[in-house]
C-alpha cells in the first residue's frame, strides 16, 4: 500500500490528462463515424477470415489475425464486422497517444505533444482506416511504437533499451512489410552506433527480431486446415514464400505508377494536404522539419529517410487505394507539427515581449494550446463528411441481396472480390445459406484455388477451365467468365443452378433523368437529396443472371393483375410483395411479370419508389423535397434479355424477382411503392403498384 501511494504522488496527473485526452478526442470521432457493419474489400475479408482464423490475402498478417480474434472474443459488442471495425478505431486512439509520447520524448511542451497526436488522427487517409477493419491502424501503431523506442534508446544507450526497440521491430514486421522501411534505418543506426557492443547483446537483438516471425507459421498451419478463406492454400514452400513475401502483388503492382499517372496522384494527395492542413498548418510543418533537424538531427535524418522511402514507394505502387501506403508519413508530419508549433509560438512569445511582459506571458501560455485545438478541429470539419460511414450498410445489403436471391443449393459465381467475401461473410460468420456454394471470380484462374474447393464437382469445373484456358480456347480475360460459366454449367449437369451477378458499381444503369409523381417534386439527380447531399439515393440493385445452355433467366411464378403500361412495348402484368411486411435493413423481394408488346433492344432500368404513406398525405408534402426517413428509390436492370442483347421477341412474358433491402434510417409505417422504368433516353410516369408496411 505504502508503494501504491508513493507511486501515486509521483504520478504527474498533467501527463495522465494528456495522453488521455491524445486518445479520448479522436476515438470518440472514430466511434461517431465508424462503419456499422461489412465495408469495401478488406474490411470484409479481414473480419471473416479472423472469425475462422483463415489466411488473408498476402502478407497473411498473422499477429492481426491472432489479435482480432482475441478481440472478437474479448469484446462482445455488436456483429464481428462491427467489433473489427471498432478495433481499427481503438488502434488509430492507442496510435494517436503514442505519437504525443513520441513528441514528449523529443522535448516538446505537452500542449505540443496533444497537437502532434491530435494532428496524427484527424489526417484523412488516416481517420478513413481507423472507421473500418483493416491493417493500417495497428501498422501505424508499430512505427510510432519504433519511433518511441528509439528515443528511448538515444537517450539512455542500454542494452536493455536496444532489445526493446528490436523486439517492437520485429513484431512489427511480423504484421506489415512497410515496417520494414522504418526497421532498417532507426534499428540499423541503433546497431552501428551502439556502445559498447557485446556478443551477448547482439544475440538478444538478433532472437529479438527473429523469433517474432515464427507467428509466420500460422500461415501454413491454417492452410492445412482449408478455413473458408484460405489465400494461396500455402501449404508447400514455395507457396508460402510466395505469400509472406507478397512476390506476386509487387510483381503486379510495385513501381508500376509511373509518368503523367503519377504526378496526378501526387497532386491529388498535395491538394487534399492543403486543404485539410492549411497553408498555415503546411507552413508549420515546415518550420517543424527545420527545427526537428536542430533538436535531434540524428531522429530528424532517420526519420525523413524513411518518410522519402515510403513516398516513393506508396506513390508508385499502382492500386486504386494506393494512399493507404501514405498513412505512415502522416506520424512524420504530425511530428514536424508539434514541433514546428512549439518553436513559432515561442518565437512569436519572444516578439511579444518586446511590447509588454504581460502580452509575451500571455502569448507564451495560450498560443500553443489554441493551436493543439484550432489545427485539429480544422481538420475534423474539414474530413468528417468524407470518413463518415455511420449509415453506410450498402456493402452488407448487397450480399443479404445475393444470399436471398440465391435458388437452393445454387452454385453463384461472384465479380467482385468485395461482393465475394461480403457475401462469404454473411455464410460463415451470420449462418446464412450454407447451400449455396460461392465461388471467386478473381481466384478462379489461379492454381492455387480449386484445391480450396470443398464440393468436387465445382472444383473438377475450376480445374478443367483452366485446363481450356492453357490451351488457349479462352487467352482474353473477358472470354475466361464465359468460359467458366459454361463449363460449370456442364459440370452441374442440371442438378444444381449455377448463377452469377454482375458488376455492381451501377455500371449497367443508364443515365439518371427526372422523374415525377403528379403534385410532387421530382425525383432523381435534381430532386431531393439523399444522405450524402448528392441528389436522391438511389440503390442499385443487381439481379443475380441464372447461367443455362439457352442463357434464360431465372423466371419466378408472380401473380396479381396490375397491368398499368410503364413503358412503350413493355408493360407490367402483375407485382407481388414478399413479404408485405418487411424490417428495416432485411431484404424485401418484389416479383414482376413483364410482357413485351414489341421488339425491343436496348436495356432499361426498373426504378421503383417506397413513398411513406403518411407524408403523401400531409398537404405541406405537395412541392417539398421528400425527406431521406420518408422514402427511398432503387433501380434494378430490367430483365428481359441476356446481355449483350439480343432482338427480345413480341409476345414473350418474362417474370423477374427484385431484392431491395430498406435503408435503417427510414421511419417506420405503411409506405406506397411506384414504379417505372427507365431507359437511356427518358424515363416513364412512376405508377402505384401496390403497398409495403416497413416496422423498425
């Protein structure tokens, strides 16, 4: 007890409030901004594969792996997806506390070291992955914790010291390569000027580094096991090696932004800088750079090293998210920040003295302070609406879409690979439709794939187009789906469907026209507007194609007598609801008959209108924009033909299914569906066709 109090007087509460606050204020915007459920690509992979402790894609991430589950576990609240992406956030606070260590342990004023933490965690790029699971936050964490230790060892030069900064290093690099960057110059100037250097302290810095990596072995140990989602299924050597190392992706995608391709990236990232820094921030950083050189020029030239590395290499690095290879320079210009704010405030503390005490006292005690608060909040205001997922289910929707579209013990063949692993996601973490066998179109042509294939005979299809496709009966990448399909088709033999989707960024759907309902405003781009102050949401809905030998599409028994002309030569026959009352965020499915009174080639799109049945009445609704809790639109290609489309015959009578799934937000009651349809030159009077009760 004696220790307890001793050690509680010696506790410099200032500090606790610190680092409390460097955490407290950007977890709390991360938890109002966080992603409620699956997001895009690996923030739906990442969940999944640690709820069955599979193999990611490459590095394989082993010690996030291991951590996430523990926190899946540890940690119940809300759905796994939820949790992973509250563990990104809790990572982006921890990383946010460690930079504002890091300024402290370089001498700065702790109103400076709340700026440096604070500043780290309101960068866009960064805040954008600490709403989803992913690995950026936990890398970013390591480099500040490499960061940290380093400094610790520089100023006090022990053996014990250097272990430490080697240990972080190699857990490090346990998670992410890009440590790697950092790991070589902080741990390598370490080494080469440590002093004395003994036999003894070199072997623990060595084990230090080297032992973390045996977490690599849960790569093929999992592998053995065939998890759902098993990457490279590595098993061998040689398929390991490929996937620690990432070979392939660099091979694919290193260096390969390059030219005029690369300066506009560069100027994309330089524009976003300055509007979320400010020329006033930008300047700060600089004058930080400088001063930093002066403070600690051995940290300085380290840590500029590696900032120069990981520029070129995250610029380079051709992805569509590649300024996610930035985020670790954001913690090297957060630290300019804090430093650069501390110098120019006591510079400018010093100018104001000459004119009074009490003006340069004054300036020397609440400049720095406002600016830790001034500089942050910019950012925030500046970057909410961009990182702002909270209402954001779309990806989750999609694959509940696909789920319940899905005909029983179908085999569906998924574009996409956020489409695939959202919809595995739904299968192996909720339980749903364990009779249906997805399949990746983008791991379908590897090698490594159909042996990860638990039904046979899917896996005897993957192998036998791949087979085809190395005689070169389909050389294109285009000709290889079709291919697939065709031959998986023959393999089922009738016995199982075998559907796929289509690519789902709305590609397909024509232009967006205005349409109207009689006494109300328009709907569609210049109409009311949608969440995101973007116009009208609209949910693009994608009919899952049945692949058969005539290429016909799924048809589904409907019934009712509607028969209200919707469109020239097309016309509805009849709609059902199923079921007439549906929940918020729970798949509702409308079944269509459509006949076609003449030839008609060119696609179209249904829109169909869920108008709250209560505003239609309100005389105040007459010219109002509709608010987003009163109502919501989706369009969904119209399924008359089989792209690409051939000449639909007179006469022909098709029955179509449309899965919609009804946004959270909407405010419970009876609402009012109309329906229309759209093609790319205009678009047809919405008509009612029937209602639908939607309970919270």
């Amino acid at each position: 007890m004696a220790r307890a109090r001793d050690m509680a007087r010696r506790l410099d509460w200032r500090e606790v409030a610190l680092y409390g606050a460097a955490f407290a204020v950007p977890f709390l915007a991360y938890l109002l901004t966080l992603g409620p459920a699956t997001m895009d690509q690996d923030a739906s992979e990442l969940p999944t594969a640690a709820y069955v402790l599979g193999v990611p894609h490459p590095s394989g991430y082993p010690l996030y792996m291991l951590l996430s589950k523990a926190w899946q576990l540890l940690v119940p609240l809300g759905s796994i997806a939820y949790r992973m992406n509250l563990f990104s956030a809790v990572c982006g606070a921890a990383t946010c506390v460690t930079a504002a260590w890091v300024c402290r342990l370089l001498g700065c004023r702790r109103s400076a070291a709340l700026l440096g933490g604070l500043t780290a965690g309101f960068f866009r790029i960064f805040w954008q992955q600490a709403d989803v699971a992913g690995v950026r936050t936990l890398n970013s964490l390591f480099i500040a914790l490499i960061f940290g230790a380093f400094l610790v060892w520089h100023r006090r030069r022990t053996e014990r010291s250097l272990v430490a900064l080697a240990l972080v290093c190699g857990f490090a690099f346990t998670h992410h390569h890009i440590s790697l960057f950092f790991s070589i110059f902080f741990l390598g100037f370490a080494l080469v000027t440590h002093r004395p250097v003994r036999a003894a302290a070199l072997l623990k810095v060595a084990a230090a580094v080297v032992l973390p990596q045996a977490l690599y072995l849960y790569v093929p140990i999992r592998a053995l096991a065939n998890p759902p989602l098993n990457w490279e299924n590595a098993r061998t050597w040689e398929a390991f090696r490929r996937h620690v190392s990432a070979a392939p992706w660099m091979a694919r995608y290193g260096f390969a932004r390059r030219g005029l391709e690369l300066r506009e990236f560069l100027g994309e990232q330089l524009t976003i800088l300055r509007a979320e820094l400010t020329l006033a921030g930008a300047a700060i950083g600089l004058v930080g750079f400088v001063a930093l050189a002066r403070r600690r020029p051995a940290f300085w030239a380290l840590a500029a090293a590696s900032f120069v590395v990981v520029v070129i290499n995250g610029s380079m690095y051709k992805t569509t998210f590649g300024d996610v290879f930035l985020i670790p320079c954001v913690l090297t210009v957060a630290v300019w920040i804090a430093v650069g704010g501390e110098w120019l405030v006591g510079w400018a503390a010093r100018l104001a003295g000459g004119l009074g005490r009490g003006l340069g006292n004054g300036m020397a005690r609440w400049a720095l302070p406002a600016l830790a608060v001034a500089l942050p909040a910019h950012m925030a205001a500046v970057n909410w609406r961009g990182v702002d997922l909270r209402g954001d289910w779309h990806i989750y929707d999609y694959a509940q879409r696909v789920l319940a579209e899905a005909e029983p013990r179908s085999v569906v063949v998924l574009y996409g690979y956020t489409a695939y692993v959202a919809s595995l996601y739904l299968q192996v973490v909720e339980g749903r439709r364990p009779d249906v066998d997805l399949v990746a179109v983008d791991f379908s042509g590897t090698r490594w794939y159909p042996p990860t294939v638990r039904d046979a005979a899917i896996r005897r299809a993957l192998e036998e187009a791949q087979r085809l496709r190395d005689i070169g009966i389909a050389g294109e990448a285009e000709q290889w789906v079709p291919m697939l399909m065709g031959v998986l088709v023959s393999r089922m033999e009738g016995k199982r469907p075998v559907a796929c989707n289509v690519d789902f960024d709305g590609s397909w759907l024509p232009p967006p026209v205005r349409v109207t309902l009689k006494g109300h405003p328009p709907f569609g781009p210049e109409g009311p507007q949608g969440p995101e102050g973007q116009g009208w949401q609209v949910l693009v809905v994608e009919p899952l194609r049945r692949v058969a030998p005539a290429l016909g599409l799924r048809m589904v028994a409907v019934s009712g007598t509607a028969g209200r002309p919707l469109a020239e030569g097309i016309a509805a026959a009849g709609m059902t609801l199923a079921p007439p009352r549906v929940r918020r965020g729970r798949v509702l499915r409308l079944g269509w008959r459509w006949q076609i009174g003449q030839a008609v080639e060119a696609p179209a799109a249904v829109r169909v209108f869920f108008i709250n049945q209560e505003w239609l009445r309100q005389p105040a609704a007459r010219g109002a924009p509709l608010p987003p809790a009163m109502g919501f639109d989706a369009a969904a290609q119209l399924g008359y033909a089989v792209l690409p489309l051939p000449v639909t015959p007179v006469g022909r009578a098709l029955e179509q299914d449309i899965y919609v799934v009804p946004p959270r937000a909407l405010a419970p009651g009876r609402y009012v569906v109309f329906a229309g349809l759209q093609t790319a030159t205009g678009a047809s009077q919405p008509a009612p066709v029937g209602q639908v009760e939607i309970m919270p």
